[in-house]
C-alpha cells in the first residue's frame, strides 16, 4: 500500500524517524555506496583540462551597431567624440565588461551616424559598415585593470597606459591593418 493512503495509522509501518521515515519515495544519493567512499570521491578527475587556452580566451561582451545607433539617437553617446569602453559603461549601453568589447555588424543597415570608435574586437563585416558612413574604428587590446583605471582614474596616481598584449595569437591581431589593430602602424 502506498504511503499517505490512509490505513495502518500512526507511522504507516515505517517506523519512527530516520531517512526512511522522512522520505517516501526515495532511495539513497546517487553515489552512496553503503557508507564506502564513493567512486567519485575515491578516484581523481581524469581528462583534458586546457588550462592555457582558457587563461588565453578574452571574456569579451558583444555590441551591436543598432543598439549603438539606438543610444546615439537617444543622445546618450555623443557620436562627435571618440567613443571608448569607459564612455558606453557610463553611457549605461553595455555592463558588466570583463575583458572588453567586440562589436558586431547585426543592424549595420540602422547606422547613420559616422562615429569613431574604440573597441576590444570588431567583426570585418562591422568595420565595413562603420568606414562607409565616414567613421573610423580601432581595435585595442585591455584588460580588466585598463578597464577599471578608465572607468575610475581618481583611484589611481598613475592611471596605466595600454599594455601589447602577451599572446602571438592576441600580437597578431592588433598589428593586422585589417582588423584594424591599434599596433597595426608598427
């Protein structure tokens, strides 16, 4: 008979306390072996763990070109100065930047105001869009302490310049004239 159908009174033969008592219709934890150490605790993980790769791979935020018109025609970007990371952050158009900025073509149709801006990363497709309306774009490498001297310089003495950054992949992209690197002139 099932528990918590009437009969039996008082426990319904379950006894009094305990796991049993207390959970109707369970068996142990997945991975209890009777009081041994389990499996999973007895034996070590086991298989790739690409630690270089991932220290490697920048946590980057997408920007859309549409939602970047959109703020412009708002008037919360003013499209005649230099629009940096620190200015959209402020601007309240992107939040919780890590590593920077990759800016994208989706709604490229929607921009028509020419703007010079700089980002982390920028698709081909999107540098394409922003130079034929007369804007200008340059990819530039940060990190999170670059990010955060640009957001709050009044917390350091000497706010740090932009560092070249330590990778032959991260090298090779902002020194690519088609990416339109930062470092692309040396």
């Amino acid at each position: 008979r099932k528990f918590g159908r009437g009969g039996k009174g008082r426990t319904g033969g379950r006894g009094r306390k305990g796991w049993k008592a207390r959970h109707p219709n369970s068996s142990r934890l997945p991975g209890f072996a009777g009081g041994q150490t389990t499996i999973m605790k007895a034996f070590p993980k086991f298989g790739l763990q690409n630690k270089k790769g991932r220290s490697e791979r920048l946590l980057l935020k997408p920007l859309q070109l549409d939602t970047l018109q959109h703020w412009i025609d708002q008037k919360r970007i003013d499209p005649t100065q230099k629009i940096t990371i620190a200015s959209l952050i402020k601007a309240g158009c992107i939040s919780n930047v890590r590593d920077g900025i990759t800016l994208l073509a989706t709604g490229g149709q929607f921009l028509s105001s020419a703007i010079n801006i700089e980002v982390t990363r920028a698709s081909l497709n999107a540098i394409r869009l922003v130079e034929s309306k007369g804007g200008s774009i340059t990819t530039v490498y940060h990190n999170r302490e670059i990010i955060r001297a640009m957001l709050v310089p009044q917390k350091y003495v000497n706010v740090p310049d932009l560092l070249v950054p330590a990778s032959a992949q991260h090298i090779s992209r902002y020194t690519d004239p088609d990416r339109r690197g930062y470092l692309s002139h040396l």
